[in-house]
C-alpha cells in the first residue's frame, strides 16, 4: 500500500477534502490521510509515498524532516531543496532569463543590521546607496516589499522618495525589494499543479478579500489567456515547482509576472470560492496519484526545475541555436532528472521559452 499524505497548519477545508478526493478515487494499493510523525531518525523514511507540503515555510523542523523523507523515497510537493533555495528576487532574475515580462526590480540590503552582524560586516557596500540610479530604474508609483515574504505582509505601495524613505526605514531586518508598479487594467492568479495543470482566475487585488476572485465579466480574450498559460508552465517547470500560483498584471496587453513564489497557496473555499476549489481538490488529488504511482522506494522521487538540470547538466538555460518554431501551449510532462542534456529545444519565437 503506498501512502498519500499531507502536512498542514492552520488551514481547514483544503486537507480534509483533499485526503477525501484521493481516497474516494479507489485506487489500488493508493490511499491518502493526514501526516502523523512522533519520531525522525536521520536517514530513516517516513511511511509515506508521497507528501504534500503545505506548511514547512513556517515551520522549520518541518522543513528538515521533509528533506530527509525525501532522501529516504518521499515524492515531496514541493521539493523542500528547491523551496529552500529560492526567494522572489531570484525568480525574477529567472523569468527575465526564460523571456517572461516581469517588473522591474532592485534588491535593498535590509535597513537594521541582522543579529549579530554590524557596520563591518557590510562593508563591501557603499554608503549611501545609489539611490538616484535606483529610483530612475524603477520610478514611481512603486512597491516595496520583502524578497521572500507572502500574504501582503509588508507590501507597500510608495509614490516618491521621500514616501519610499519614511516607509523603508521602518522595514527593519527584512530584506526588501523595490518595484515598479503595473498600472494595470487585469489582474489574473494562475494555479499551476504538475508543471502542466492550468486553472486562470480573474483576479481583482482591489477588492475587499472574500470579492477576489472574478466571476463575472472575466476576459474572453484567448490570445492573452494563451500567453498567461504559457508564462504559468515556463515559470513552474523552470523553477521546478508542483504547486504553485502565479499572478500577472496585464499592462498594455503584455502579462506581467508579479508573485510566483507561492508553494503552498491560499486554497481556502472561503477565499477562492465553490468552482477553483474544486479544481484545486481534484487536480491536487489526479496529480498526487500519479506521483504516487510513479513514486519508486528509496530513490529520489523529487521534480527538478530546468533551472538546475541546465546548470548540473552544463547546457544553457535557454538554447539560442535552436529552431525556432511557433510555440505549443503543450508543456513537457515528462522532465527527466537524469540522462543526457537536451542541447536542441524548440524556442518559442516570442519569448525565447524552450518548448519540451
Ligand atoms: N509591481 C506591482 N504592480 C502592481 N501591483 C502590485 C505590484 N506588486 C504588488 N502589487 C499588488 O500588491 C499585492 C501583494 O503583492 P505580492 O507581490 O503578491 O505579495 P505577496 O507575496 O505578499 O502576496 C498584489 O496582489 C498586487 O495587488
Ligand atoms: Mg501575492
């Protein structure tokens, strides 16, 4: 019998009706319960095929005990490795890389001084900062908030320097990034499950939070439905995330990523309502029995994003002498982690995207 589990927090409606949508699929030899753990022994495997992750980000014993379940066998979503190595910063480096449109973006060392650290230890940077060149790079109206943060949490929308110094000298030790704001005129949040899963939500950031989620008047315009689906599975396969979200500010017809570092998104019925919830369920549930169906015992059983097999592999991220064809909205669904490196890959002529 392998074992589906998943590890929560706070949340309710998700991991219930998850466990519940597995189970009720009566596959042979594949059954689907909470996490339970009284124990972790370094190298010893949990008793579970696959776990879905929906908590370590705060809680890092969580963190750590994924990490050694996954050497031991575990299909771990998200891959713990992954998500402990990249930050929003980052993955906007990435999606300019992968021809992705994003905002532009600069990093701010944080504003105290973290524990134990002084004036010595930053002294490989200049003070003052080059503010000037900064804010002539980004302009204004612009966003600040943490590399790594979530939820809103210390998101600030600043409309000149002198707004963007009296909000930054309050940021303390989070490291925050400066961004310039898409005036938009749609907004969409993007689940993506299995690098290739795709639901679009209308998305209205402006609206009070249980009003979020367009039901009504959402765009019909498939050219730009086809771009945002396309920008999902390039983002997720190269990042090498199982479950994620993607938000997009439409500016000008152009979709701009705007938050896609999002591993255990908001699936709350109360929040994304009836309909995305249920696609979350049942697309979680479809894509958690493949995993586990594939899932082999004491191996490696994590997804990889390209962004690591072109770099262990030595090719580059994204290959410049390939054909160039039109794109195909289908992505790979079978990223291999092992094997010999792709070189030639169809390019997307608009985006420099490799088509699988
Ligand atoms: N560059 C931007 N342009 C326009 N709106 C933005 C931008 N950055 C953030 N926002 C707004 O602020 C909200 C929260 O920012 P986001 O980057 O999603 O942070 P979090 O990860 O905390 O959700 C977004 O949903 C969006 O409404
Ligand atoms: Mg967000």
């Amino acid at each position: 019998m392998k074992k589906i589990g998943i590890l929560f927090g706070k949340e309710n409606s998700f991991p219930q009706a998850f466990v519940d949508r597995v189970n009720s699929k009566n596959e042979k030899d594949i059954t689907a319960e909470f996490v339970k753990v009284d124990k972790v022994f370094q190298g010893e495997p949990l008793d579970y095929a696959v776990i879905i992750d929906r908590i370590s980000q705060d809680v890092p014993f969580y963190r750590s005990m994924l990490k050694n379940a996954a050497i031991c066998g575990t299909a771990v979503i998200n891959n713990p490795f992954w998500w402990s190595a990249d930050e929003k910063f980052f993955n906007n480096a990435l999606a300019l890389k992968i021809g992705v449109p994003v905002p532009k973006t600069v990093l701010l060392p944080s504003k105290e001084h973290p524990d134990d650290t002084s004036e010595e230890s930053f002294r490989n940077l200049s003070y003052p900062f080059n503010w000037p060149a900064i804010f002539k790079y980004v302009g204004f109206p612009a966003y600040m908030k943490p590399f790594d943060g979530g939820g809103w949490k210390e998101v600030y929308k600043m409309h000149s320097s002198e707004d963007f110094f009296n909000k930054y000298n309050g940021t303390k030790q989070y490291v925050m990034m400066l961004q310039e704001e898409i005036i938009f005129t749609e907004y969409f949040r993007c689940y993506c499950i299995g690098g290739k899963y795709v639901k679009i939500m209308q998305y209205e950031p402006r609206n009070p939070f249980h009003e979020r989620y367009v039901t009504e008047g959402a765009t019909t315009d498939q050219k730009l439905l086809n771009t945002i689906k396309k920008y999902v599975i390039a983002l997720n396969q190269y990042l090498g995330y199982d479950f994620n979200t993607v938000e997009f500010a439409v500016r000008d017809g152009i979709p701009y990523a705007i938050d896609f570092c999002n591993p255990a998104p908001d699936a709350d019925v109360n929040s994304v309502g009836a309909e995305n919830f249920e696609w979350v369920v049942e697309t979680a549930a479809t894509y958690a029995i493949e995993r586990a169906k594939k899932q082999k015992p004491g191996q490696d059983n994590l997804i990889w994003g390209e962004y690591v097999k072109s770099s262990s592999t030595g090719s580059p991220l994204v290959s410049i002498q390939a054909p160039v064809k039109t794109a195909k909205a289908k992505p790979s669904t079978k990223a291999k982690t092992t094997g010999k490196a792709k070189t030639e890959k169809t390019v997307d002529e608009n985006t420099g995207i490799k088509e699988a």
